[in-house]
C-alpha cells in the first residue's frame, strides 16, 4: 500500500498535520497509523468500585488512540511562546503564535464555540506576584474542559475519517529509509509513502529513540521535571483562576536557588492518574459543565532537574523516582501538607479526619521517602510563598499527590522544516522534544503540513 504521506500517531500533532494537509490537498492519499484505539473505544478501566488503580491495559485509553495524551486532558489550549514547548525557535516567534491561533479557530469551528478565552494581559495579579517574590508568566488559554474538547475530536474525526485511511490498534514497529521512499512497517504489513510525520508523543518516546538509532538521528536528552499535584478547597485559588483560569507562576527557591512553577491548573477539577510505559504517575483536569465539577481546585508543582554530563538519562532519573512511589503505595501516594512537614506519613484514619475530600484514591503514606530532599524543600518554600498570593495553600489538609514527573521526550535534531537529516521524514508534537501541550503540537502539526504541501 503506497501513501503520499504517512503520519505515526493520531494525537493533536498529527490529527492537524493530516487536517492541514486534506484541507490544502484534498488529492493527497493520506494514511494516519495510530497504536491506540478509534476514539469512541476509548475507555480507561478504573471505575473507582472493581477496578480502583490501573491495571496496565496493553494500550492506555488514557494517553494513546485518536486524540492522543490529549483526548481526556482539560484542554487547556495555551496560546504562547513563554511555556509548552519550544516551537519558536525553529519557526520563530511570530508563526509560532500564528500557527497556535489558527489552531484556535480550528477548535471553535469545530465545537469550542461558547467556551472562554482567558488573558494575562492586564491582570492585577502579576504585581501582587512580584510583590512575593513570584512570577506570572503572560499567555492567552482557552479552556475547553475535557468535554468539549471530547467533542472538537469526535467533529475533526467525523470531518477526516472518510477522507484519511486511520489504522486503529496498529502500532508501527519501525520505519526504514528507501531510496526514494520510506517503508512503515507494522506486525503484519508493510506500508509506504513519501513523505513520513511522526508524532508519537509521549507514549511513544521509547519507540522514537529506537528510530532515531536506527536511522542515524541525532538526539539529546537532559531535563526531567518532578513533584507533586496539590489539591485543595476551590475557593482559595478563585480569586486567580475566576480571572486567568491558569496562572503558571515560577518562584525561584532561596535554599538552592531551583525554579519551581505551577502546571496545569484545574479549577474545581479532579485529580487522576496516569501510565507512562508501565509507571503509575498523578495528573489532573476539569469538566467545561458546571454539573461534573468538584469543589476542589488541582496544580502541579513542579521542579526542573537538568543534567550535566556524564549523565544523559534523565527520563531513567524520573522514572525511579516514580518507580519508588509505586513500589512503596501501589500506584500514587497521597499527603497531607500537615503531615509532610511534621516528618509523619499520612494514614487512612488522618485523611478521615481531614477537611478536604480527595478527589482520586490514592494511598496515603509519606512523600518524603520518595522525593529527594531538594525537590521536596522547593515544593515546601513554594507552598509558602504560595500562600502569601492565595491564603490557605499552606494549610495543613491541602493534600499533596505524588509523583508527578513531566518526562520530557529527547530533542530531535530537525531543522526549521521539523524535517530530519532524512529528507521528507519530519518529527513533530511531544516525540521531537519540541512542544510539551495541546497548543504547540497542534501548530507544529500544520507548520508541517504547510511545508509539505509547499514542497
Ligand atoms: C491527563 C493529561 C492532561 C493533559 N492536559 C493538558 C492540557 O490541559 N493542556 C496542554 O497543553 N497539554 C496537556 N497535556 C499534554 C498534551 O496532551 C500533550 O502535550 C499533547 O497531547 C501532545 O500531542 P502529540 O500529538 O505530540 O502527542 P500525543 O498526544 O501523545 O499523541 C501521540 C500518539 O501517537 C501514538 N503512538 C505512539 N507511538 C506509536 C507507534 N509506534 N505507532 C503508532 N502510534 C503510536 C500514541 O498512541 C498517541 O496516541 C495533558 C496530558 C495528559 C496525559
């Protein structure tokens, strides 16, 4: 079977590169090969009565199929260049911003129409940030909520299904250059095409490293972000997230000096858990309707650890760490800050007598055995710089989940095309390394798209 392009993984990046590419091309024979299942068969099996944590299904529901690491998320589409990636410095700063816009439309056109745009610009917060020592970063966010973003993606794939041959539960085992083709090869078949776009996220970064061997790619890896997710009442956290739904605040620590910053607020959200490769990790998101939210607010905090050499495996580094969390809770461990900083483990009789209702079951035990004692200083000084902007962060039943890690995909050497040494194989979204969200690995998706139709 010959394709003009082939695209590995149908998550934002490559649902907008094959968007892209029909729009501009409707000609162009345009297969997606995705590991994971079509969108309606998605289903993670934890359903809080007979299945209470994960049970490493074959192919996560939650981070694999249409819709990618993305489908379930809050869909916080965050329109800027301070966060989420680092796009703009191969396509600049400029089309990067373009490009995210564009992909704004594309969401509204497609069943976001009615949700809010939330803005910086202007806010009265950012003093009172530098007033604490803290600092707002500038962005524009849309939020979807996890809902309407289910609903852009059943539209964007009732829009492409009859016009883009999708392989579901079809993951593709490695990709071999030709000389004027490339063969994609899955367990029983073999595929070829042109022009090849891989976006494998991050369920895909082990695979991606195999390729990238394979055909002689350079790569570099060294940056893992770890912490915790930290769940408490809404109300303490209303003031920002009424006005800026998201506010990604860095604060940089006195002890050591580390950068510790807020990601991924979820205003009256849940907390969830997630499987990378096996690894049982927290994160978080929040419904758009009133009806399905909780009166809890949820954010990570987390702490960039850069490597320097000899060592290259940072991804290895938080992985242990994660590891060590489920080895000692079964899955994520949950504390009370209360309990954190009097040296003691949270016990089920201690979260009983708490005020705040948890919103995942997680085991209750005692972060300070997994975390290492600099990432756990941090997040304490942050949670206390914290509660000078929002009083009662600092209390003592704000609860803290554990671990959560952001592994960060090894960077792949492409050029300003996100083409690869190979010419017409492009990497893009969260497998390049390139963009960490929703925003930056949808525009990376139709700056790719654009290039090849150009071409
Ligand atoms: C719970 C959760 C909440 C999140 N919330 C937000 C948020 O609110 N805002 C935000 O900006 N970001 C959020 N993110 C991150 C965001 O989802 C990712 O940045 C984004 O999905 C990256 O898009 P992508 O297309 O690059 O990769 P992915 O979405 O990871 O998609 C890659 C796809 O490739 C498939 N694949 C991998 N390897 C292969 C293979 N060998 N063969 C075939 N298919 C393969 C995978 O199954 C997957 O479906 C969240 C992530 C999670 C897990």
């Amino acid at each position: 079977m010959k394709y003009d392009v082939i695209i590995v993984g149908a998550g934002p990046g490559g649902i907008f590169s094959a968007y892209e590419l029909i729009r501009l091309n409707p000609e162009l024979k345009v297969g997606v090969f995705e590991s994971g299942h079509e969108l309606k068969k998605r289903k993670c099996p934890i359903d809080g009565n007979k299945i209470k944590s994960c049970i490493s299904c074959s192919s996560c529901s939650i981070m694999s199929g249409f819709g990618g690491a993305g489908a379930f998320s809050d869909g916080k589409y965050n329109i800027t260049n301070d966060f989420g990636g680092t796009l703009y410095e191969y396509i600049g700063k400029k089309e990067a911003l373009d490009l995210m816009h564009y992909v704004d439309e594309l969401n509204l056109k497609y069943g976001g129409q009615g949700t809010k745009l939330y803005s910086t610009a202007g806010t009265r917060f950012k003093k009172l940030c530098l007033q604490n020592d803290l600092h707002l970063l500038d962005a524009s966010v849309r939020h979807l909520g996890t809902d309407i973003n289910y609903i852009v993606l059943e539209n964007l794939y009732n829009e492409l299904k009859d016009k883009v041959d999708f392989y579901f539960d079809t993951p593709v085992k490695m990709i071999v250059k030709h000389d004027d083709s490339y063969e994609i090869q899955c367990e029983k078949t073999s595929y070829f095409c042109e022009q090849c776009i891989v976006s494998a996220g991050r369920s895909g970064s082990k695979w991606m490293e195999k390729v990238c061997h394979h055909l002689g790619i350079e790569t570099k890896s060294n940056r893992v972000d770890l912490g915790v997710r930290v769940e408490l009442p809404a109300e303490i956290f209303s003031h920002l997230t009424d006005e800026l739904y998201e506010s990604k605040i860095v604060y940089r620590t006195e002890k050591y000096g580390d950068l510790v910053r807020t990601f991924c607020m979820n205003p009256k959200g849940a907390v969830v858990s997630e499987n990378t490769n096996g690894i049982i990790t927290v994160n978080g998101h929040s419904y758009e309707d009133p009806a399905r939210q909780t009166s809890n607010t949820n954010f990570a905090l987390l702490v960039a650890k850069h490597f320097s050499e000899p060592f290259k495996d940072s991804n290895g580094y938080g992985e242990s760490i994660a590891k060590l969390s489920n080895m000692l809770g079964g899955g994520v461990i949950v504390q009370r800050f209360g309990d954190l900083i009097r040296g003691r483990r949270s016990t089920p009789v201690r979260m009983k007598d708490s005020f705040m209702v948890p919103t995942l079951n997680a085991t209750p035990g005692d972060l300070s055995l997994v975390l290492p004692k600099r990432i756990l200083d941090g997040i304490i000084e942050m949670i206390y710089a914290l509660d000078k902007v929002a009083p009662g962060t600092a209390n003592d039943d704000t609860l803290l989940y554990g671990v959560e890690v952001k592994f960060y995909n090894m960077e792949v050497a492409v050029n300003e095309n996100l083409e690869t040494c190979h010419r017409g194989l492009y990497v893009i979204g969260d497998g390049s390394g390139i963009t960490h969200s929703l925003s930056h690995a949808s525009a990376s998706g139709i700056h790719v798209a654009r290039k090849i139709i150009e071409k």
